[in-house]
C-alpha cells in the first residue's frame, strides 16, 4: 500500500483547516489538532486521523458547541473548575492545566473539574501535560453505555478510560491510560473496518452471548478488562468523574446523545499530585526512589508502559509521520468538503 510521509507540522496543517472548514472556532481547531496530530505521532491510530470524521459528524449533528469559550473558576480551595459549555474537552483543558499545576504545588494536590464537555480523544496528552510540570497525575471520565458490567447481560457502563503519569526528570515520563473495557471502542471500530474477527472475550452480542464479530459487538456490549475488576473500577469512574462532579454518566450520556455514532458528553476529573510535598519530611528523594522500582523492573525483562508509543514519537520527529493512501484519501475529502463529506 503507497504511503505518504508528512512532517508534523504539515499534518497539523492539514488537520486544522479540516476541523476550521468544519466550523470550530480557532481556539478549538488548534487544541483538536494538537490532540489529534499527537495520537498519529505515537502510532495510537485508534486516536489519531481516524477521529477527524466522527468530531465533524458531531458537529454537523449539533452535539457540541464548535465556537464555545470555556470558563474558568477558582478560589481558594484544590479544586479548578472550567465549565466546558458545551465544547470539546481539549480547550478546556488547556485552559484549566496552568491553573491546576500551581494549586497542586501550593496545596500538595488539586483537582481540574471539567463540566459540560464533549470528549473524544485520549487522555495521555493531558497526564503528559502535568508531568511536564514535575507532577504525579490521574485523569477519569465516563463515555456513554457501551460496556455490559462484569456478570451483566448489556450496556450500561461506558470505556471509561482512565490515566496516570509520574514525572521522570531528563526522561519520558511513566504514564498509562487505558480504557477500562477489554478493548476500546475506535479498537473495535478499526477491526470492522479491516474485516477482522476480534479476540475472543471482547464483547457480546445484543442477546448479551459472546461475540468475535465486530459489528455484533459494536451492537451489542463490550466486555470490561479483567471481569469484576474492571467493572469495579469503571464504576468507581462512573461516581467520581460523573455523580460526584455533578455531570453526566455514561447511561444519562447515552440518553442524552441517543447514538454512539458521535462523540459522547459528560465531565472529566483530573487530580494532580506534587511528590516533594507529599514526602516532605520524609528521607529519600521520591523522584530517585521511582527511578530504582523503575530500573528494577526493567532490569527483570519487563516494558514500562508507553514505551512503544515513545519510541514511535522519536521517530516521527525524526522521520515524519507516514500515512496510508486511505488515510491521506479521507482527508483531502474532508478538507475539500467540510460537513458535506460526513
């Protein structure tokens, strides 16, 4: 299959004009594309150009607010909130990260509240934002009910994806993020559009009997990774980023959307810890006893989450970022029409 090789910022290009030809406002198209540009970079293709048509198809549905300004509100207490007003997540979040960083130095921890968003890419970026800042940090949120609990017979949690990082001073941080589903739905997505059988133990059909056809389980439920484990943690998810911030779960979110063919609305919770404050006091530097479980877990054989991701980052800044004739043929379709194209 012919590829296309483009520099990082060509592609960014491309995308920008895509999402601007789509009707989002400057604010939005940029933190879009960073998002968007930055999963292809890492070779996670499940968040990477894949995502520019379903963002304009929730647009031309009007489920978000393409020229929304979010609001940002903090006192004194750990907890920022910015008030999403029905826009993408990504602008919000730039707008609260600052903010969140500097109360988490002052007061040791602090929490980013998002409310009202419409959310649809991974979360990485966004640990990867505050590690920056030498913190430790956790980001949550619901999706819309797509995922049967463990023992249960249909959907009613969401993927539910959830993320964590700790900063590594002169080196790539450690972070995970994960959907809390065996698999997350774009995996899926992309099994479908191959014509590939998935694992068994993904998903089940709409008569809630296990399933290894995508379009059964795409009807159907997905399964939560590690059966009541997973479906524990994605309902602790579902009470944190959700009831607790006064938002949307993933069953009121899918109410609310009535698809799962668009992105889904709900709220985000993001907590950011600052490690020297949380061992002041304490002997030994945090940041070099991690590296010490670190090496001896490598010293074991053993890959440290997101490695791969990395070194396919090293290498697109290097080399570029390479495209499928398919890839490159969808978005000069989208860039040529716009809404018109979905």
């Amino acid at each position: 299959m012919t590829e296309t090789t483009l520099a990082i910022g060509d592609l960014e290009h491309i995308v920008e004009a895509i999402m601007r030809k789509g009707g989002l406002s400057p604010l939005h198209a940029g933190a879009l594309t960073r998002a968007i540009v930055a999963g292809e970079r890492d070779a996670c293709k499940s968040h990477g150009v894949y995502r520019v048509e379903g963002c304009l198809r929730t647009i031309k549905a009007g489920k978000v607010v393409p020229d929304a300004e979010p609001e940002l509100t903090s006192d004194d207490s750990a907890i920022v909130r910015v008030a999403a007003k029905g826009g993408f997540a990504n602008a919000a979040f730039e707008l609260g990260a600052p903010v969140l960083a500097e109360k988490a130095r002052q007061f040791g921890l602090a929490a980013l509240v998002i409310n009202d968003c419409t959310h649809f890419s991974a979360l990485w970026p966004e640990i990867e934002a505050l590690t920056a800042h030498g913190l430790a940090a956790m980001a949550m949120c619901p999706s819309y009910a797509s995922v049967a609990p463990s023992g249960g017979s249909g959907p009613l949690l969401g993927t539910n994806p959830f993320a964590f990082g700790w900063p590594r001073p002169g080196r790539t941080p450690y972070v995970f993020d994960f959907a809390t589903s065996v698999a997350a739905r774009g995996e899926i997505e992309l099994y479908r559009r191959a014509g590939k059988p998935l694992p068994e133990g993904w998903a089940i059909d709409t008569d809630g009997k296990p399933t290894t056809d995508p379009e059964a389980a795409l009807n159907g439920a997905m399964l939560p990774f590690g059966g009541h484990k997973g479906s524990a943690i994605s309902t602790m998810i579902e009470l944190l980023a959700g009831v607790m911030i006064g938002d949307l779960t993933s069953p009121e979110a899918l109410e609310a959307l009535g698809t799962t063919a668009l992105a889904p609305a709900h709220g985000e919770l993001i907590l950011a810890f600052d490690p020297a404050r949380f061992a002041q006091g304490r002997a030994g530097d945090p940041m070099a006893r991690a590296e010490t479980l670190f090496e001896a877990m490598v010293g074991q054989g053993a890959r440290l989450p997101s490695q791969r991701r990395f070194a396919a980052r090293e290498k697109a800044l290097a080399e570029g970022i390479r495209l499928t004739a398919e890839e490159m043929a969808l978005l000069e379709r989208l860039r040529e029409k716009g809404l018109d194209a979905v």
